[in-house]
C-alpha cells in the first residue's frame, strides 16, 4: 500500500486530482455547519432530536452528512439536483424533443444539463419553503422559539441560502468530475456519509456500555455482518454474465485471420449505486406530502383546519402516513420495487442490444447458436433482464437489512444504516468507482495498483 502511495505522489496530476477532491470535500463538510440566519440552534437541536432517525429527517440527514439537521445552507444536499436528474431522464424517454437532444452529442448534453440546473432551482425553492414554512410553525420543545424573527422573513432568507447553498453543492460536484478523481456527485454523498461514521462507532459504544439493545455479542455480530455485506456488495459489484463471441475467418491474401473466441461481459449490477440513489430520492416525496396532508412531524396547524379542508380523505392520510413510517413493511416493498425499476430503466439506457447486435455483425463476431442481426439482440436481450433482475434484486435486499435488524433488535438507526442499507450501498460502490479510475492512472503510467497481488477474481453469474 505504502508503494502504490509513493506512485501515486510520482503522478503530478493525478497527485493534484486527488488533493483537489480531498479540498473540495473539506469545504462540503464545512458547509453542513454554517446554519441559516435567523434559526435558534438549541431550539432545532431538541426538535430534530426528537424526530428520530427513523424518519423522513433521518433518511434526508443520512445524505447531507448532518447538514439537514443543523439546518445549515445545505441542508437540502444535493438530493434536488438528483431529482432534476431522475425527471429529465424519465422525459427523455417520453418527450422526443429531450430524446432529440440526447442524440446530439456534447451539444444536446449541455442543453440538458441546463435544463436539470434550472429543474434544480425549482426543486429546492419549493423544498425549501416547505421545510423553512414547517419549522417556523412547529411547535417548539422546551418553550423556546424556533425562529428569532418574523416568519416571512425567515421562510424568505432560508429559501435564498438553502438554494445557494446547494446550486454551490452542484458546482462542486461538476468541479470534482472535471479537475478531481471520481464522480463529483457521489463522492458529495459519499463524504455526507462517511461523516456521520465516527458518530455511530461512538453511539455503539455508548449502547455497549449500558448493555440493554446492543451485548457484546450482538457487537461482534454487527460486526461481522457489516463485513460480510461489504464483500457482498464488492462481489456483486464485479459479478458479470460472459456471452461467447466467435469471430468468423477471413482470408486476406494468403493470411488467414480471425476464428477467436472472446467473451462479451454483462455485469450483475449494470446501473451501480445508482438505483439506490434514485429510489432514496423518490421516496422522500411520498412522506414529506403525507406529513403535510396529515399535520404531522414538521407543522402544527389545527387537526380541525385540515378536517376542514381534506375532508373524510383526512383518515386516508393519516392511515398512509403511519404505514408509509421508515422501516415499515409498506415503506421497505416500495423501496425495493423502486430500486429494481431503477436498475431495469438506467440499465436500459446505458446498454443498447439493438446497437450491440449491430456492431457484432459489423465486425463479422457470432454467438454460437444464434444467427446474426434480430435472434441476437433478442438473445441478449434476454440475458441482460435476467442479469439485472438478479443484480436489483441482490441491492434490494442489502438495502433493507439494517430496517429488518432495526425491527429486529430496536437498535438505534445510525448504527444499523452501517450493516448495509442506502448508505453502505454507496459508501462501497463510490469507493471501488473512485479506486478503479485511479488504478486507470496508474495503469496508463505502467504502475502497480492497488490490487497487484492479487486481483479480485470476476464472478461468472448464470
């Protein structure tokens, strides 16, 4: 390791992308401690507190690194931005005039991105005025305020600084992919993650001193399951389906050339950490509209006033909200039908058989079996829905173990988000993303990386 350190500080720039990615990181931290004007901390401490991590609170707050609960210029992160993005995608296969775009290379990739800052703006104008509007109307704990001046100042200026704070947490993230190491907007999530680290080791600590949820041997098995989730996340992050190729012989003169045989390598997990992201982001919707329909959590209006406008669907709400609540069992099978639509709807758009079959043809390559042009697509077609409909499954059921131990051994949520579950899905993905494009530095330098003794062997998944 301290070898590949040393080649790594050989590297002018990939030296200078890394220490470029650390700073911007530092300054996203810092970030998600610089509150909003005109907000008492103490107040918004005891009223987060008593929130709870299994609620809609937590879940936002595993994503900006704690900055949701200090209410700081980030405190949105940069889920909107990741909203933008999923509704662009989802109109770029319905609207043809995005489709059109799409089809235009660097330039109609520009228009789009454009297009999903400016979605961006609007998303979080709208979040943030729900969210500043909520706290300023809830009820304080303690009998202190929440606000320390009038409401439609405070809801004004948080908009302001809430939508500063993440069109910055963008801009930074398209600095990390140009001048860094790694995908700006995941590592942005990854180090909002990573953050909240240190926290759940000293809470397991605090519960393993007072020995009621957490024994010692409870300990060791959190332990022990966190590694071997780990691993099941790097296995299936490498896992791949081969499909043989056959190139046909061609006679070049008196040369013969061709007849190899290759494989065409289909990963388990096409779409990454990805649906996992999407389908986290899509679900905060449901319970920050319930929440509000129903009064609950984040404003204290008078349960008669919504009787009187929602009517008799007010019951309807009330029942969704508490079956819709973080862990629960109509919660877990939405989060895991949205990962797996999410796997199936990036993966079909990053990987086109059609093209595929087309190019294969091209170069005169086969699949035994199966002819070329029309029966090929439809033959790797079929792999690719049964590779991904294991791959989503797979990251389905990592997703939800820390809410099924949660439920199992009411341990406090900042700990079991390590035993897997959205966080660790993209604190693992994100690494072994960032770790394989500096390995690619390094292998375009003909150094050694990171796995010069032995490499991780590619799983052959059928």
């Amino acid at each position: 390791m301290l070898e590949i350190i040393d080649n790594i500080r050989k590297i002018p720039d990939l030296r200078n992308r890394i220490l470029f990615t650390l700073f911007v990181l530092v300054i996203v931290q810092l970030a998600a401690h610089v509150t909003v004007p005109g907000v008492n901390a103490v107040a918004l401490k005891q009223y987060m507190g008593a929130q709870g991590s299994r609620s809609i609170f937590g879940l936002i707050d595993l994503f900006t690194g704690g900055g949701f609960k200090r209410l700081s210029i980030v405190a949105l992160g940069i889920m909107p931005y990741i909203t933008a993005s999923i509704l662009i995608q989802l109109l770029t296969v319905v609207w043809p005039y995005l489709e059109e775009l799409s089809k235009r290379g660097e330039e109609g990739r520009k228009t789009i991105n454009r297009y999903t800052r400016y979605g961006t703006v609007i998303i979080t104008l709208f979040q943030s005025m729900m969210l500043a509007n909520g706290l300023a109307g809830a009820q304080p704990i303690g009998g202190q305020p929440m606000i320390l001046y009038a409401r439609l100042p405070f809801v004004l200026s948080t908009m302001l600084a809430v939508t500063t704070g993440t069109i910055f947490l963008m801009w930074l993230g398209e600095q990390i992919t140009e001048r860094g190491i790694g995908n700006g907007i995941s590592l942005i999530i990854f180090a909002g993650i990573v953050a909240r680290f240190p926290s759940a080791v000293g809470r397991l600590i605090q519960y393993l001193k007072i020995g009621e949820t957490i024994t010692p041997f409870r300990a060791i098995l959190i332990a022990l399951m966190m590694v071997g989730v780990i691993a099941a996340i790097v296995v299936m992050t490498y896992a791949q389906r081969r499909i043989t190729i056959r190139r046909g012989k061609q006679v070049v003169g008196r040369k013969v050339y061709g007849g190899s045989t290759s494989y065409l390598p289909i990963r388990v997990n096409t779409a990454g950490v990805i649906p996992v992201i999407f389908a986290a982001s899509i679900m905060i919707f449901p319970l920050q509209i319930l929440g509000w329909l129903t009064g609950i959590s984040v404003m204290d209006m008078d349960p008669g006033i919504w009787k009187s406008i929602l009517g008799a669907s007010q019951p309807v709400f009330e029942w969704l909200h508490r079956q819709m609540g973080m862990g629960s069992f109509l919660y877990n099978t939405l989060y895991v039908l949205m990962i797996i639509f999410f796997c199936y709807f990036y993966t079909s758009i990053t990987f086109n058989p059609k093209d595929l079959a087309e190019n294969l043809q091209r170069y005169g390559s086969t699949i035994p079996g199966y002819s070329q042009g029309k029966r090929t697509e439809q033959y790797i077609t079929y792999i690719i829905e049964r590779v991904t409909l294991a791959g989503g499954i797979m990251l389905a059921v990592i997703a939800v173990i820390p809410n099924i131990v949660y439920g199992a051994w009411s341990i406090d949520p900042t700990i079991t988000d390590f035993l897997g579950g959205t966080g660790l899905i993209i604190v693992v993905g994100v690494a072994l993303d960032t770790v394989n494009q500096i390995e690619n530095h390094l292998r375009m330098r003909n150094y050694d990386t990171f796995r010069k003794r032995g490499r991780i062997k590619r799983r052959r998944f059928s």
